[in-house]
C-alpha cells in the first residue's frame, strides 16, 4: 500500500505550496470547490512568507560565503608574508650575530620558536607583533627587516582584519534568517497536513487510487514498498 510522503525540505515545502495553489484556483475555475477559500487564503500567505524568508536565507548564505572566501583569501596571503618574515628574521638574527633579546621584539621565543599562526587569531596576533616589534627594534637601533618589510605586513593585516571582522556580521545576519524560516517550517508543514486531511475527506468517495491520483494533482506524493508497482506504472484502468 502506497503510503503519503509529506515535504521534507525547503525547496520540497514552496514546490507543494505552488502545485497545490495552482490546482485549488484550476478547480476553483471549473467549480470545482475542494477546499475552503480560507485554506487557500492561509496557503497564499504561506506561500508569500516562505518564499521571502527562503530567497532572503539564500542571499544571506551567498554574501556569507563570499564573506568567508574573501577572509580566507586575505588570511592566506597575510599568511605567506608572515612567514616569509620571520624566516627571513630568523636567518638575519644569526648572520649578524643579533643578541637573542631582538627576538622578543617580533613575539619569538629566546630558543627561537615561532609564534603559532595555525588558526586566523594567532595570525592576526602574530602579525601585530611583527608590525608593533619593528617599530620596537628601530627605536632600539636594530634596522628594520625587509624581503618582506614590516609595512607589507602591516597593509596586508589590515585588509585580512576588516575582512576577519566583516564574517562576524554576515554570520549574525545568516542565523537571524535561519530562525526566521526555522519558525515557519513547523506551521506550514500542519497546513500541508491540514489540506491532505481536507482533499481526503473530499475524495472520500472516491477508490483509494483514484483518491491518490486526485491528491497527486494537488501535489502530494506516495513513496512505494521495494517490488511495491506504481499506480502510475498500472495498465488496467480505475473505474470511475
């Protein structure tokens, strides 16, 4: 027995909306009065809020994901450069001989070590260490680095922060949606419900498959037992 699949998804939910819309004002045409004018009307409204919450989610997860890829394009190339410093930094320490103080300057450990960049924060930190410890250093009478110079790190760390900062927002803006649309899923789902209970009853006279077949033109759909022949697939005709 073929058993009713109600909507599952976004896209799933608007495609019934305006399947089932279209057929009540068809049937509505030919007088054909299936459903009560105030379900059409709660359908109309579901529809207009649905799809406005949903092409809103869609932009909102568009400027995200561009706000995402232009962080993560500024991140690496603020990356590179800090590398590059501080490898240069380090092979410049030892050939001249700097006392190992100098390193302090730039965030790095007395043995050496390197700050950690493994994550976005700990870059832009280490990045400010080297803009901040360059200043530093001169002050100190150690010349300043170059091959990168610390202004190449210092105008890529601003690019990589006002994109850093510009996720956060777009991230806000992304969830606000999402809530939005989480709150009307549940309520159009009952209306789904509501208008299956409705056409049901109206075909109640009806055989069960052409109750199925009728209720398929307003959109709904049956899922099949494996091995389970669809209606659609059957040869010998419903009598009416």
């Amino acid at each position: 027995m073929p058993s009713i699949n109600y909507p599952k998804s976004d896209t799933k939910r608007i495609e019934f909306v305006r399947h089932c819309l279209g057929t009540a004002k068809k049937d509505i045409e030919m007088s054909l009065l299936y459903l009560p004018q105030e379900l059409i009307d709660q359908l109309e409204t579901t529809q207009t809020r649905f799809e406005s919450s949903y092409q809103k989610l869609d932009s909102k997860l568009s400027d995200r994901q561009k706000q995402v890829r232009e962080k993560n394009e500024a991140m690496t190339l603020l990356e590179q450069c800090v590398r590059d410093f501080f490898e240069v930094f380090k092979r410049r320490t030892y050939r001249l001989k700097h006392p190992s103080e100098v390193l302090r300057f730039y965030g790095v450990t007395l043995s050496g070590d390197l700050p950690d960049i493994s994550n976005d924060t700990s870059l832009l930190i280490a990045a400010g260490n080297i803009v901040n410890g360059d200043a530093k250093a001169v002050v100190a009478g150690y010349s300043t680095m170059t091959n990168p110079s610390a202004s190449e790190v210092s105008s890529l760390l601003v690019a990589a922060k006002k994109e850093f900062n510009d996720v956060a927002p777009a991230d806000r803006e992304y969830d606000a949606v999402q809530k939005e649309l989480d709150a009307l899923r549940e309520p159009t789902d009952e209306l789904i419900r509501e208008v299956y209970d409705h056409l049901k009853f109206a075909f109640r006279k009806e055989s069960a498959s052409n109750a199925r077949r009728l209720l398929r033109t307003y959109g709904f759909q049956y899922s099949y037992l494996k091995g389970e022949p669809k209606e659609e697939e059957q040869v010998v005709p419903e009598n009416n």
